[in-house]
C-alpha cells in the first residue's frame, strides 16, 4: 500500500481557492457529517438540516477568499453553518408565534428549588445512557432548550469544540460560552432526571 499524501489546512486553503476539485471534495468529505449533525441539533429537522449543510459549503467555498486563517478553516466553516440554522430559526419564527425559549419560559428559579431532586447521571449505568430511548429523549430534551444554550452545548459536549471555538463560532466571550454551558446542563438534568430517576429505581 502506498503512502496516504498528507495535506495541510494551508494547502487545502490554496486548493480551494484555485478551484481544485480533489481539495473540494476533501473539504466537504471532512466536513460535512460535523456540520449536519450541528444543523440537525440546532434545528432537529433532516430537510432543514440538508438545506443548510449545502447553503454552508456553497457560501464557504464563495466566500473562501476571505478566510483570513487567523482560526481553523473547520472553526470558520461552523461559524457560517451556525449562522445559516440562525436564518432557518428566524424564518420560522416570523412563521409562527412559538418562541424557541418558550419551553423552559420562567423555570431558572423552578430549577433551582427541585435541584435536590435531580439525579446524578454518574449513577446511572451505561446501557441505560445509551439505549435508542435514552438517546431520543436526550435529543428531545436538547431541542427544548433555548436557541443561545443548545448551541452552546451542542459545540462543546456534542462535538466537542473548546471553549474558545465555541465562543468564536456563536460570536461571545469564552466565560459566556462557560456561563451558557453551565445552565444549559442544569436544564437538561432537571429536564431528564424524572426519566432516569424512573428507571434507576430498584
């Protein structure tokens, strides 16, 4: 077998932007399943989530000419695919009267006085964690979560982005994207801990 060439984030830059069809299909088969699954969770619609992974690469490899290379091409190209869920966000909105931050509405002081019945996710064992329906409702569950925290969780603990990507991809400070994060798994605790709770019982 011969040597897999290996080609750097600058050369696959220049490909680009000569227009060289190897380094374009190496940019979308290295990225696409990221950004789908990033569109996916932000809007957890397939059709939506297709839409916007094809609305990412077309305005990257537009706008590739702008890459300046001060962040990861990959941290450039999530920025523009967040961006691009935004406008499908804000277009069902202006479609309808349902707000995003609605499910969870006033419950920041509810959550805090039925912290203590949260359960412990530490305790509760793997095949439960990963079983279809655990999955499902954890995906429910993220889905309910306002626009600004479901971003923030999906980059870090679902695709497992740094602190300082994710706060260069949503636009805010690294201790914003700390401060997000943390209310965002205090939600989904409260929010999953009846489900678990259940069937942690003996």
């Amino acid at each position: 077998m011969g040597d897999v060439a290996v080609v750097s984030e600058a050369e696959l830059v220049e490909g680009l932007r000569a227009g060289d069809s190897a380094a374009y299909r190496e940019f979308v088969d290295s990225n696409s399943a990221n950004v789908y699954n990033l569109a996916l969770k932000l809007l957890g619609d397939e059709q939506e989530a297709e839409d916007v992974l094809q609305e990412t690469f077309l305005s990257a490899f537009r706008g590739i000419d702008r890459f300046k290379g001060r962040s990861k091409l990959s941290t450039w190209l999530y920025r523009i695919a967040y961006n691009a869920s935004l406008m499908h966000l804000r277009k069902r909105k202006r479609m309808t009267t349902f707000s995003l931050d609605q499910p969870f509405g006033d419950e920041e002081q509810a959550g805090a006085s039925s912290s203590r019945h949260l359960v412990d996710w530490s305790t509760v064992p793997d095949d439960q964690l990963l079983t279809a329906e655990a999955r499902e409702e954890m995906d429910r569950a993220i889905a309910e979560l306002p626009e600004s925290l479901r971003a923030t969780f999906v980059l870090r603990d679902i695709q497992g982005l740094s602190g300082a990507e994710t706060a260069e991809i949503l636009g805010i400070t690294v201790q914003a994207v700390k401060n997000r994060l943390h209310r965002a798994r205090l939600k989904l605790r409260s929010r999953l801990s009846s489900y678990f709770a259940e069937r942690t019982v003996a």
